[in-house]
C-alpha cells in the first residue's frame, strides 16, 4: 500500500466523520441568541492603532566586492 492509497483512506475517513452521518437531529424550536449585558447607546467607537513593524530598506546599490585598494 502506497503514501497515496493510506492518504486518500484517512481523507475518506475525515469526511464520513464530519458528513452528518452520526451528528445530533436540530432542535425543534430556535433560540435567538442574546448578548449579556445592557447596550450603551452612548459608547465612543474609536479606531484602533496597530503597531506594525518597519519594512526594510533594500541597499540602493551594492557595494562591488572586487574593489582594490
């Protein structure tokens, strides 16, 4: 048996996992989701600030290595 042969079976067998075949039947009745808390209607949004790190520069022109004093 081929990497080929045992690659395609656990890819067969990662699928009839997650195909529906064993997973749970959807509740009869669909609970809307609801966030904690009280919502300030108030609130500021502000944007945020990301602290990226500098690009480098690339050398304008190289210094040649053949170069004799």
């Amino acid at each position: 048996m081929g990497i080929r042969d045992r690659l395609i079976r656990k890819v067969k067998k990662v699928a009839a996992e997650f195909s529906g075949e064993y997973a749970e039947d959807a509740p009869e009745e669909q609970q809307p989701y609801e966030r904690p808390g009280v919502p300030n209607e108030n609130a500021e949004v502000v944007m945020a600030k990301l602290n990226r790190p500098k690009r480098a520069r690339k050398n304008r022109k190289p210094k040649p290595s053949n170069e004799t004093d």
